[in-house]
C-alpha cells in the first residue's frame, strides 16, 4: 500500500519541478520515495477521483505506456455542452493572439470530458476544447494562475509553428519556469 502526502503543489512547482501534476508517485517523479504518492492539497476537493485515476493509470501505464493510458482514461463528450464550463474570459493577455482564454469549472472537465485535466489546455492538445480556446481550471491557485497561462500560450504559439506536443511542452516548461524565477517565485534546485 502506497502512503499518500499532501503537499504544497505550488511550492513544488516553485523548487523543486515545474511540471509537478496533482498526484504522483515515483515512477514519474524520481525525487519523491518509493511507496509514497505526493498529492496537491489544492485538490483536496476531489482527492478520491484523483487517486483513484492514478491508480488506474499506473495499471494501464504498465500494459500500454503512459501516452497510451491517459488517452484511453479520457471520456467522449458529455451532454454538459462547453456553455457551462466557461465561467470566465480572461482578457488582456500578453501572447493571447487569436485565441481566448477561459477560466473553467476543472471539476466539470474532469467528469465530462479528461478526467487527467488539471491546471489547463488548449485546442490543439485536447480535441474537446473549441479551436481557439485555452481552458484554465479553476481548482488550483489563483497566484499560480499567470504561470499556466504563460505556459499554455507558449505551447500553443510552438505547436501553431509546427512543434510536436512534447517539445513544445518543454519549451512552454522552461518559460513558465522563467517566469516563477523573474517574479521571485520560483527558485530551483540548481538555481
């Protein structure tokens, strides 16, 4: 049985890896011990769905590959409709050219739509957001809120060029991580 620890996930995405989720053991993050599970109190709201994905995901993991079993957890679309999701426009976005920016309920995304969704996207990642879009959920913090923001707009820009997902994940990583380190936020490891 793995023992599961709350955590600051803000503070881990300031110090220790930006990338961090909302739960997670070792076999993605190496830095937390074996038999543990690090989960973001953020989301303590919806801590039973959240473990019991990663349980399910660390199954199929095994069978099919990480890539493979979070496409197979996400969910056709709902009878919810994307009207009752947007909660709010974000306006006046550096970056934001051509595209809006949406404030969702992330607990209504994760039960009709990804149950993996967490912290955002955008329509060029998941098909269930309209083109044009960026989602960002509403569960986490709002001083972290800036941070995914910059990070979803500079993955998008990327993929728009040509990236595939993955690099330009990375490089959305490193200006997000850029960003925390310029408002005094985010120090790092290596810093």
């Amino acid at each position: 049985m793995l023992k599961t620890k709350l955590v600051d996930g803000f503070k881990i995405r300031n110090t220790i890896d930006v990338d961090f989720s909302v739960i997670g053991g070792h076999e993605v993050y190496p830095y937390i011990d074996k038999g543990e599970i690090w989960f973001d109190r953020a989301f303590i709201k919806e801590r039973e769905h959240f473990v019991k994905l990663f349980e399910e995901r660390t199954r199929l993991t095994k069978l099919y590959g990480y890539e493979r079993a979070k496409e197979m957890l996400r969910t056709k679309v709902s009878p919810i409709g994307n009207k009752k999701l947007k909660k709010q426009e974000i306006k006046k976005l550096k970056g934001a050219k051509d595209v809006e920016v949406y404030l969702v309920n992330g607990a209504l995304v994760r039960k009709a739509f990804d149950p993996s969704f967490c912290f955002g996207g955008h329509y060029l990642v998941y098909k269930y957001v309209p083109k044009g879009e960026v989602w960002i959920d509403n569960a986490f913090s709002s001083q972290e809120r800036k941070y995914v923001i910059i990070h979803e707009l500079h993955e998008l820009n990327l993929m728009k060029k040509g990236m595939s997902y993955n690099n330009a994940h990375d490089y959305a990583c490193a200006a997000e991580k850029e960003a925390r380190r310029n408002d005094g936020v985010g120090r790092y490891l290596k810093d």
